[in-house]
C-alpha cells in the first residue's frame, strides 16, 4: 500500500488511467476466454462472429495491457527519479550536525540500497497491476458463469489468500530486521576501507574486528535473510498447489452437494489453468514488494528527519560577497557528544577577523579548532551567541549566503574531479598558473575545468584542493592541518609565500596549526583548551 501511495504521490491521474487500462486489459482477456468456452461448448454454432471479437479481443487487450504497463513504467521512474534527487537535496539542506549524528552507514545505505530495492521493486508494479486486472476480470467472468460455483471457490482462494498473508508479515517483519542490520553492515564496511591500515598493523584487532563485530552482523544479516527467503518460497509453492486445490474442489467435491453441468466444470477448470500462471507471477513479487515498502519506509523516515531539520536554501546561485568592516562571534556557544569525553562544550567565546588579517587557532588535539571553524564559516549553528556579518546578526535565512563568503581546506577534504560551479572565460589558463605555483604541473593538467587525476598522494590532493580555493578567489580562506601533510620545502611555502600573498591581496585567512615555529606570522593568535580560548596575541 505504501508503495502505491508513492505512485499516487508523483501523478494520481496516471495511476487513475493506467489502472483503468489495465481494467479494459484484465476484461478483455476474460471474454477472450468467453470465446473460447463459447466455441468448446457449442462446437456447430457459427463460429465466424466468435472468431471477429476474439480477435478485436486480443487487439484491445494487447493495446490497454501494453498502454498501462508503459504508464506505470514511466511514472515509476520518474518517482525512483524524483526521489533520488530529492533525498540528495535534503541531504545537502541538513545542517551538518544533524547529518553527522545520522551516520553515513545510514545515509550511504538510503541512498544505495534502499533506492536500489525500490527501484527493483516498482519495476514489477506495472506487471503486477496487468496480472491483478486479468485476475478480476477472470474471476468475474467466473461469477457471471455460476455464481454459486463461484461462492464456493472464493471461500477457498479467501482462505489461501489469509495463510499466504500471514507468511508474506512474516516475510516483512524479517526483511524490516535484516535492513537494520544492513546499516551496521555499512558502518563495518567502512571500518575495512577507512581502517584498513590500522587493521593490517594488529592482528588481534583485525581478528576481534572480522570475528565480533563483521561476522556477528553478516551473520544475523544473512539468517534474516534466509528466513525471509525460505518463507517466500514456501509462500510460492503453496500458491501452486492452490490450484490442484481449486480444481480438487470443483472436479471431486462440489458435483458431491451441487448439480454442476460438465460445460460449466469445463469453464471452470479452462479459466482456473489459465489464471495459473499470472497468480503464480503476483505471489512471487510480493516478497520483492515488502523488501520495497521496508526500503521506502527506511528513506521516509530518513527524509523525514532529514526534512524536518533542513535549512531554506536559495534556488539562484549566490555570488559571494566581500565583507567591509569584520566578522565578529559573539559571545557563542556550542555542545555536543563525543564518544570518549561525553558532553564537550566550546565557548562561551567572543572572536572578531578584518580583511587582510592573518589569525592562527592552535591548541591540543580535541580542543574545539575543528568545530570552532565550523562556527566561524557556518556550517554549524551556535546555541547561544550569534555571529554578525559587518554588524549585522546572521540568521538562518542569510546563513547560505554568509557561507558563500569562505573557501576551505578541511582534514577531511573531498576533492571533486571537475570545477564545479567556477565562473571563468580562461579557467584553465588560470588553473595551469596555479598548478605551476604548487608543484604539480608535471603531474597534473586542466582541461575544460577537469583535472586529469586525483590519483596522488595526500599531500599532492591538497595542494588540488588549494588550487580550487585559488580560483574560488573568496574573501575568507579556511586550512585545517593543511601543511600536516607537506614535504618541510613546501610547508615553508605554503606558510611564507602562499599565506602572506593572500593576506596582501586583502583575504582573511584562518589557519588551524600545531607548527608553532610559524605563530610569529600572526596577526591574532587563538589558542585552545577544552572548548575554552586561553589567551592570544
């Protein structure tokens, strides 16, 4: 039901008209079967008429069959369609606090799996809904044949029909357990490939890692799994025999308490073999169905969270704009959890940067630079404070367009392999300017705004990174450990040359470091201890 909601969602009008399609199909391959029960049972009637409307028969079922199948298909498409890009624009929206308390096991596991599994599963809505058609039409050509044969064996099919719903909850209610676990399979996942040299340097770490934490999982992941598919299975082949079961009642039972005429038996048993196959075809998509509606209530659940959160983010591109007097934090707090300190709080704390300013935050490995400099450029909201742009108190409506101000070089940069989004008539002439100023014109080259290769070392990707902070060209530049990874020559210019001509040209430059021979170069020194500034320069 779920998913038939989602379909009605993105277009109920073309729900409406290929449902109706599919109606005209399911009822035309009834009365072909009228034909042909007609043609069995009076073999001497002239057989000319019957033949002209079974072919117009066959045309119109061909015809609305094929019209609702390629309606479904397309609407189910564009809803998987709109529905990928509206979880990637929620997720963008999020405030980036939120989005790292969700987990991206969580958000990768929505944005693969889950859409994977509706996708698959909407594939088979538009076949299903033809079967079901030319189930209803079948069945209410039965009806018109006998309506007492038909009381009979809709007892049957409503018994058949509550057993096989009560294993397709139980299927659910598995496929629901292996999802979850599916999330921490994905947080495993990224364990092997994010810590896979500290998994290789100790044994005993790597074998508690495969043995306790990835094993148990894919374990409990794989029993669920196979409980759900065993139970499907079983579901299938009950289906099969349902119809031995039907036919069992008709041939050897009813004639026992009620006069049947043969023709009617024989059209009975004709329409029952023929509704084999496309019942067979709606139970054995069930199973995908429910692995879909848990996928879709995974993703509405997240989209929820996700849209309940979400900032208003401008639909135009916003041009950054250069601040005239300063950038102050006033008085600004901010808390949350870590794993291994619990309840950490930064502030309350009062900061200002002009243009041209030049300002080092330093201070001991979890003493609030990162999340400071989340502050400072936006991406975190303070709980008490406020910053202000040239005065002015920056609210969550201008948010984006305050941000638009900074570029950034975080630890945990991503380097994209084009230059999305930089407005420039000879950017690779300019690019190739600054390739030549941070060493990798021999290595890397510019063509139409796309780097050749990200294939380098770490400290190589950043000076990659730098070069689109370069032609970014905004007022206020970001570094978090960017010279960490440096050769002791290039640090020496990425601390004496680079930084010192941004500031000339009028930037403010804010660099998180722990190269305390540098700090002389400072025109504001911010140091950190537990979330608090303990002096400064």
């Amino acid at each position: 039901m779920q998913l038939i909601t989602f379909l009605l969602r993105s277009s109920w009008l073309t729900v409406a008209i290929a449902i109706l399609a599919g109606g005209l199909s399911g009822a035309g391959s009834a009365l072909m079967l009228a034909s042909i029960n007609a043609a069995i049972s009076n073999p001497d009637h002239n057989t000319d008429q019957l033949l002209l409307g079974f072919v117009g028969l066959a045309v119109l079922t061909l015809i609305a069959g094929s019209g609702s199948q390629i309606l479904l298909a397309r609407l189910s498409q564009q809803a998987i369609y709109r529905m990928r890009l509206q979880l990637s624009q929620w997720i963008l929206a999020c405030p980036l606090r939120q989005l790292e308390e969700l987990g991206a096991n969580r958000l990768l596991a929505s944005l693969t799996d889950d859409i994977e599994a509706i996708s698959s599963t909407v594939i088979n809505i538009p076949f299903l809904c033809v079967n079901a058609a030319l189930v209803l039409g079948c069945l209410g050509y039965l009806a018109w044949l006998s309506f007492g044969v038909f009381l009979t064996i809709l007892v049957v099919i409503a018994v058949a029909i509550a057993i096989v719903q009560l294993m397709l909850n139980h299927v659910y209610a598995l496929l629901k357990l292996a999802r979850n676990q599916q999330d921490l399979l994905f947080k495993h996942f990224r364990a092997v490939t994010d810590g896979i040299k500290e998994l290789k340097l100790h044994t005993a770490r790597r074998n508690a890692f495969l043995n306790e934490d990835l094993h148990t999982t894919a374990a409990t992941f794989r029993d669920y799994e196979i409980q759900a598919e065993s139970i499907a299975a079983v579901t299938l082949n009950f289906s099969g025999l349902l119809f031995f079961g039907i036919l069992g009642v008709l041939v050897f039972g009813l004639p026992r308490f009620a006069a049947v005429t043969t023709p009617v038996l024989s059209a009975y048993a004709l329409t029952i073999t023929y509704l084999a196959r496309p019942i067979e075809s709606i139970i054995s998509v069930l199973p995908v169905l429910s692995r879909g509606s848990v996928a879709l209530k995974k993703i509405e659940e997240l989209g929820l969270s996700l849209a309940h959160q979400a900032e208003r983010l401008p639909l135009e591109t916003l041009a950054p704009h250069a601040f005239q007097r300063q950038i102050e934090l006033v008085d600004i707090t901010h808390t949350y959890h870590t794993e291994r300190a619990g309840q950490f709080t930064l502030g309350p704390m009062s900061l200002s940067f002009q243009p041209g300013e030049l300002v080092f935050i330093v201070g001991g490995n979890g003493s609030g630079k990162s999340t400071l400099a989340k502050l400072i450029a936006g991406l975190y909201a303070p709980e008490s404070g406020e910053v202000r742009w040239d005065g002015r108190a920056v609210t969550e409506q201008d948010n984006n367009a305050y941000r638009q101000l900074f570029s950034a070089v975080f630890s945990d940069f991503y380097l994209f392999e084009r230059m999305l989004g930089i407005q420039m008539d000879n950017l690779d002439a300019q690019a190739q300017q600054y390739l030549e100023k941070l060493q990798l014109e021999h290595k890397v080259e510019v063509s139409q705004g796309m780097l050749s290769t990200l294939n380098l070392s770490q400290g190589q990707r950043k000076r990659l990174a730098l070069l689109t902070a370069y032609l970014e060209d905004r007022p206020i530049y970001l570094f978090d450990e960017w010279a960490s990874d440096q050769d002791p020559s290039f640090r020496e210019i990425f601390y004496k040359q680079i930084l010192l001509e941004l500031k000339q040209r009028g930037k403010t430059v804010l660099v998180i470091s722990h190269d305390d021979r540098y700090f002389y170069l400072a025109d504001q020194l911010i140091k950190l201890e537990y979330g608090q500034r303990v002096n400064e320069s």
